[in-house]
C-alpha cells in the first residue's frame, strides 16, 4: 500500500469548537443525519442499496458513532481501535474507499445547516480535521480486508429449539469460513435485508465446516426473530467475516475465567472446546454459566459432561431468579462471580447481555483484575 501522510487529531480549541457544533446539533440530531444520508444518495445513488429500508435505525447509529468519535477525538489510539474494525465491517456492507472524501463533504454540509451560531469557519476546519482522521481509519480497515469475501452465503441446515426463545442454527458456509472460537459475524437474513446483527459462534470450528448461532429471540427484534421463529433448513443467510478479539492465547497460559449470561454461553462454550481440543497446557478455565431461570440454562449438560472428563473445568450455574433446587447459587452472576475472588493469574471472557457484560466487567475491576485481562466485544471500552 502507498504510504499516507499522517492526519494530526484536533487540538484542545479545535475540540471545543467540534463539541460546541455537536451539542447545537443534538436537539436536530435525526434530522441533521437525514439531511446527510440525502446529500450522499443524491452524489452516489448507487450507494442506496446499500442500506435498509427503514433509515431511522441507521440515523440513530450514525450520530452515535459520531459522539463516539468526539468522545475519543484526542486519543488516536482509541479511535483506531474503534474505527479500523468498523471500516473492515463496511466491507462487509458494500463501501468503497471512494465514498469517505463525499462522506466527510456531506457531513460538514448537514453540520453547516443544523449547527446553528456554532457553525462557523474555525468549527468547520476542526470539523474537517477530524473527519479527514476518522476517514482514514475507516479506509484503514476497509483496505485491510481486500483480500477477504464481504460476505459468505450460508445455508441454514439445522434449526432446533433449545430452550423458550432460544433456537440453535446450524448453518453450511458456501465456502470455507476461517474463525475462532469466540469471535462473531455480522448476519442477514433474507426477510430483513441489508440489516446486519452481529451473532457469536457457538462452537469451535468443526471439522465439517459447519457453523451454529445460539439465537434469543428479543421482544419485537427483527433479526433475532426472524432466525428463531423464521428460519427453516433450506434458507440462506449471509455471513460477514468473522471479527472480534474474545479469543484465547494458547501461548499464555493463563487461567480463563469466562462469564457466559443466556445465549451469552455460546461463544464461551467455544472457547472450552477449542481449549480442549489444543489441550489446556496447564491452565485452568472456570465457566460461570447464568441464567433466569433452569430452563434457560440449556448448555449446561453438556458443559457439565466436559468438566468430568476434563479435571482443568469447572463449570458454575447461576440462577437469577432464585437458586436451583439442587443447590444452584442465586444471584447475578457478576455478584456471584465476584465471590470467588481473588483471580488472581486469570484472564476474563464475558459474554451475554449488555447489562451484564457491562456490569461484570466492573465487579472484575473492583476485585483487581487488571483492564487488559478482562475481555468482551461491546463497543465503548
Ligand atoms: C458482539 C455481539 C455478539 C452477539 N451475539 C449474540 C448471540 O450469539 N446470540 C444472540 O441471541 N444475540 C447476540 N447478540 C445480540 C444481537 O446482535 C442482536 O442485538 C439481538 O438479536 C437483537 O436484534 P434484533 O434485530 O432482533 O432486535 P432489534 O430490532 O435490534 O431490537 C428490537 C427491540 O428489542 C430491544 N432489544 C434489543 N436487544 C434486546 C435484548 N437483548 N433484550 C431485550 N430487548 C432487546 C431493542 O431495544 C428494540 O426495542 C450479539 C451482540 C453483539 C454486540
């Protein structure tokens, strides 16, 4: 690749005055994010078929991303962490390197008719500089995945119920598809096109080349929904590549601590296979394994069956709305979880809902686990 020249992030004054610009803007946010999407479809209608039907969600997502980025628009290294891989996720979308120079065209004129008297020619240059980074490091990713297909086709072949709401989905890629246990992929399906949502995998690559999607489906989701109660062998999702960095080291030897709530389990069921399958090394993994309800906690004989086979897992159920009858400890499962500190040489995996991952972490934190051995794939840490 042909070097580039490097984009120096906005100065303190700089900052202020894009703060300044957003805050102006936030009252008209859905509005001002529209006005962009328009401007873009006018340069490059081509660019429409691009995006859902629906563009209230997109809106939304937009000016979210654009907080975040002023958020962190001192600190290059935390914006490379948070747009590299949303760059190689709009391959995944259709984008080319070509559309970000309109993009930041585009914006500064939504910018310029919403931001009020806190548009003006320093705001506006500040503006420019930090998107001309932001673009950078969306083209970043984007380039990085060239060689990769934006997407797989992958035809579901099994589809079973597990639990209330919950169905397993075993999909066949139509090519090879390179993962590893713990990482994810954005999905579609066919009933709701160009909306992505991004589902873990639930086991380990196999050694047929089959995929499964552990799937809740959520009050009034489109997606979860859809590939739940929809679904049938025969139809045919697609599949982005795989991303996130919940992955295990095996040349670290640490202990792994991992914190799986609901269908949470899946990409956390993975890792212990795969832990399995290259043999521990002497590590130790504990699996806290949460739940509402028993019913809700479907992996949890099988997981059981690996920890008397293998003596380095532990498996712990949790139950959040009161403990089992055979003794299962109530409570949620980051309060449980903290109980057993210290973890002292361990490594944290959370997966599952928001609240939890978000509230697990923190427990972690406040035993001493240190930032960088606690990992999870939400955006905003
Ligand atoms: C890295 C990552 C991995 C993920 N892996 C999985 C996975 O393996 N299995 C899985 O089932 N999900 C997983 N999710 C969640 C998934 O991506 C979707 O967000 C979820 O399925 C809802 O999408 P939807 O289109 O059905 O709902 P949307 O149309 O996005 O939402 C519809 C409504 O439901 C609400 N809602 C959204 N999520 C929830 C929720 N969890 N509980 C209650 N209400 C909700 C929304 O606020 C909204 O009002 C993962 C998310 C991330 C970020």
């Amino acid at each position: 690749m042909r070097p580039v020249a490097p984009v120096e992030p906005p100065d303190a004054a700089e900052l202020a005055s894009i703060r300044a610009v957003l805050a102006a803007v936030q009252p008209v946010a859905d509005r001002t994010m529209a006005q962009f999407h328009a401007l873009m479809f006018l340069r490059h209608p081509e660019l429409r078929a691009v995006f859902p039907a629906a563009m209230d969600e997109q809106r939304q997502l937009l000016f979210r991303a654009l907080q975040e980025c002023v958020r962190h628009g001192d600190d290059p290294a935390a914006l490379r962490a948070h747009l590299v891989p949303l760059g190689r996720r709009h391959h995944t979308y259709g984008a080319l390197p070509g559309y970000y120079a309109s993009a930041e065209e585009c914006l500064v004129q939504a910018l310029a008719r919403y931001g009020g008297d806190a548009w003006d020619e320093r705001a506006e240059a500040a503006w420019r500089r930090l998107l001309a980074l932001v673009s950078r490091l969306l083209v970043e990713g984007l380039e990085e995945t060239r060689a990769t297909p934006a997407w797989w086709q992958a035809e579901v072949v099994g589809h079973r119920q597990a639990a209330d709401d919950v169905a397993v989905l075993t999909l066949r890629p139509d090519q090879a598809y390179p993962y590893r246990a713990g990482q994810y992929a954005a999905v579609e399906t066919p009933w709701w096109p160009r909306v992505w949502r991004p589902y873990s995998f639930g086991s380990a690559p196999r050694a047929d080349g089959l995929l499964t999607l552990h799937v809740k489906a959520v009050p009034a989701g489109w997606v979860s929904n859809a590939l739940v109660h929809r679904a049938r062998p025969g139809d045919v999702l697609r599949l982005g590549p795989a991303e996130g960095g919940m992955t295990v080291n095996h040349s670290s030897g640490e202990n792994l601590l991992c914190l799986g709530g609901g269908t949470g389990i899946g990409p956390i069921a993975a890792l212990v296979e795969e832990v399995a399958a290259h043999g521990p090394g002497g590590r130790r993994v504990e699996v806290f394994y949460g739940a509402r309800r028993a019913a809700g906690l479907y992996r949890l004989p099988e997981l059981r069956e690996l920890a008397v086979r293998h003596p380095w897992l532990t498996v712990r159920a949790v139950l959040s709305e009161g403990g089992g009858a055979d003794g299962t400890p109530a409570g949620e499962l980051p309060d449980v979880v903290a109980r057993y500190a210290p973890w002292h040489g361990y490594a944290a995996y959370l997966s599952g809902p928001e609240a939890m991952v978000r509230a697990g972490a923190a427990a972690l934190r406040r035993c001493g686990m240190p930032a960088d051995a606690v990992r999870h794939d939400l955006a905003g840490d």
